[in-house]
C-alpha cells in the first residue's frame, strides 16, 4: 500500500492550501445558507418552517462544536478533517435527494455534527504552525478562506439561477471529497493528545479574556443570521422568485467577501501593533452600520453599500477574535467555542428574523441585528480594564522577531 505523501508545513503553499479546506468547512454559512431558506419553500415548507430549517444547523453546531473541538484535542487535526469532510460530502448528497422538507431537516442534522470537525481542525493547524507570525498566518488564511467562499457565492448564485438547487449540492459534494482527499496528505500538527478536562481547564482560567472573542463573533453572526434568515424571504415578499431571491442574497454575500479579502492580510499585518481589542471594537461598529442600511431600506443602492460595508467588518472580526482564542494547550477546544459562538448568532437570529419579518415587516429584522452590535460594542468598551494585561500577554506571545508592538511600552 502507498502511504500518501506528507506536505511540509514550511512551504508558502501550505497555509494557502489548509485555507481551502477551511472553506470547505465554512461553505455551508457562505454558500449554502443562502439557498436553504428558499429551497425549503419549493419543497413546502411556509415561511416560519424555512427561517427555521435554515438555522437548524447552527442550532445542532451550538453543542456540537464544542465537543468536536475537544475530540480534535484528542484525536488530531487530520483526522478530524478527513471524517469531517467525507461524512459532510454524504450529507449533502441528501439534500440534493430530499422531496419534503422533513428529509431537509434530518439531513440539516447529521451535516452539522459532521461539518463541526472540519473548521476548528483547520485554523488549530495554522495555528500550530505559525506561532510567532500568529496574526500574518490567520490574515492569510481567512484571505484564503475568503477568496474561496467569493468565488463559492457567485458560483451559487449561477447554478441556482440557471440549473436549479441540486447542481449546486452535486457541487458542493465534489469539492468536499476533495477537500478529503488532500486531507490525507496533510501531516499532523498537534504537539500532543490533550484530554477534554485539561482543554476544559485552560479555558476557564482564560474565559475573561476569551469571552471578548465569542461575545464579538457571536455578534457578527447575529448579523449574518438575519441576512441569511430573512433577506431572501424579504426579497421575495416584493414578488421575486425563490431562484431570483436566493441569488440576490448569493451575490451581498459575495460582494462582502470580496470587499472583506485584502482587508483580512492589512488586519493581520497590523494586529499586534493596534491590538485586537481595537480590532474587534472597529469591526463591531461597521456591522451596525451595515445593519443600519439594512433598516433603511432593502433597494440596490443600500445593500450594495451595506454589503461593502460588513466586508470590512468580517476581516475584523474573524481575524481578531481567532487570535485571541488561540490557546497553546487548548487550541481546538477554544476554537469548537469561537466556532460555537458564531453559530450560535446564526441560530438565533435566522428563526427570530422569520417571525419578525412575518408579523412586523421587512426592517425588523435588520433593526434588532443593529441593537445587537450596539450592545455588544458597549460591552467592549466597559471591559478594556479587565482585558488590559490579557492583551499585553498576548503581545509577549505573539510579537514577531524583530518588530515588538509599541502597546507593550506603555505596560
């Protein structure tokens, strides 16, 4: 039996290529979820039944990330992406089968648990591997992860609109096994097994600092769950088709990553001069503002302009708060929480944004999104005592040779 051979973590391609197969565990969030809604509707469901299908996945992901990051403390990295990644090209394929929304629903089930190995899996890798150039590797990668999901959403946006839901889960299902297939080429990167009470240990001893990260991706996504939730619902109450409205919503979606891409290397070059608590602060504020446009209006010239806006904010935020949950002893326990706390701002607002677009109309949604970042922008300020020396740890951990941040001076 040929053993597959083993990529080398010091190469320029291999962040590149880890990135990929981070997309491809993140593709439901980008390329799905705006589909999911609309394709819930063609197979009969109503209104509050799709926003609610659409958010079944992040509500499966809340518990299951956790435990699957504690399972990649355990089991490894590469593992963990091999069956996260064959079990989730399966899971796909059902979609493409389902005739009611009850299959949709089941299959929404099993892809959650299976897709919450593949990303923590991913970034705890470029973590491992890139140490003291912590922020410049994580700029990278969601550069990566970025690029990938812009080209995702458009393809989406093109298979719906012209060959209909099942091509683009076919497509999906190819790039997954992929996906798959180099993960066995990769090497493993975990130092060592670290067992669920010794990663349960670090974290809490960490969880005043950590809790800045999760509060802020929490809030981003809530965001995102009521874009994915309703925006293509709201399109479609003007009279556009499910295929018109899911592409409408593939294409914001787009146009926010692709604004986000260059914004992801700049944040990650600057990182550890402007501190992450800055970071997430500003990423925080342009969410609202994004939202804000959202709670205007719904016409081009608005969702265009807030679409352009929340790139901004992805850079920021993911970037950010995935540095600050990088802990040495546990890495994929902490990220299987980020990862939780941003899908658990999806869960949330995708069914809330059903029911509020359906008994108070189309802005609402948006406006309660916008309270949120407002909220939690208050709650980052109040704590800048409290995450003070946190951060100026992080700065002695983190510092690249040779270019210390200035922020350390002022200890």
């Amino acid at each position: 039996m040929v053993r597959p051979r083993i990529l080398r973590t010091d190469r320029s391609y291999f962040v590149v290529l880890v990135g990929l197969l981070g997309a491809i565990g993140i593709l439901d969030t980008a390329i799905l979820n705006p589909t999911i809604a609309a394709y819930a509707k063609v197979l009969g469901a109503d209104v509050v039944l799709a926003s609610f299908i659409a958010g079944l996945y992040s509500i499966v992901a809340i518990p299951a990330s956790l435990v699957m990051g504690l399972t990649i403390d355990v089991i490894g990295r590469k593992r963990a992406l091999i069956v996260g990644l064959g079990l989730t090209a399966l899971w796909i394929y059902g979609y493409s089968e389902a005739t009611i929304p009850l299959h949709l629903l089941i299959f929404r089930v099993t892809h959650s648990i299976s897709g919450s190995l593949v990303f923590p899996a991913s970034i705890a890798i470029i973590i491992d591997t890139t140490r003291r150039s912590l922020g410049r590797g994580i700029g990278v990668y969601w550069a990566v992860v970025g690029s990938a999901l812009a080209i995702g959403s458009s393809v989406s946006a093109v298979l719906v609109q012209s060959l209909g839901f099942r091509s683009l889960f076919l497509f999906v299902v190819g790039i997954s096994i992929v996906g798959m297939v180099i993960a066995f080429a990769l090497p493993e990167t975990a130092p060592e097994r670290i067992m669920p009470r010794v990663s349960l240990r670090v974290i809490a001893s960490s969880i005043r600092w950590l809790s800045i990260a999760y509060v802020s991706i929490f809030s981003l996504y809530f965001a995102f769950g009521a874009i994915v939730g309703s925006l293509s619902l709201a399109i479609m109450l003007n009279g556009a088709s499910p295929e018109e409205a899911a592409s409408t919503v593939g294409i914001y979606i787009a146009i926010a990553t692709m604004t986000s891409l260059p914004v992801f290397y700049i944040v990650g070059r600057v990182i550890h001069r402007i501190g992450p608590v800055r970071i997430l602060a500003m990423g925080i504020a342009t969410t609202a503002v994004s939202q804000l446009l959202l709670t205007i209006s719904l016409r081009p010239l608005y969702a265009h302009s807030s679409s352009v806006i929340l790139g901004f904010s992805i850079a920021s935020v993911f970037v950010a708060s995935t540095a600050i949950a990088a802990l040495p002893k546990a890495r994929g326990a902490s990220i299987g929480l980020h990862q939780t706390a941003n899908i658990a701002g999806v869960a949330v607002a995708a069914p809330i944004s059903g029911l509020l677009l359906k008994h108070l109309g189309g802005s609402a949604p948006f406006a309660v999104a916008l309270a949120v970042q407002m909220l939690t922008l208050v709650v980052i300020i109040a704590s800048r005592r409290v995450t003070r020396s946190a951060e100026l740890e992080f700065f002695d951990t983190h510092d690249e040779p040779g270019n210390p941040s200035p922020l350390r001076e002022k200890r």
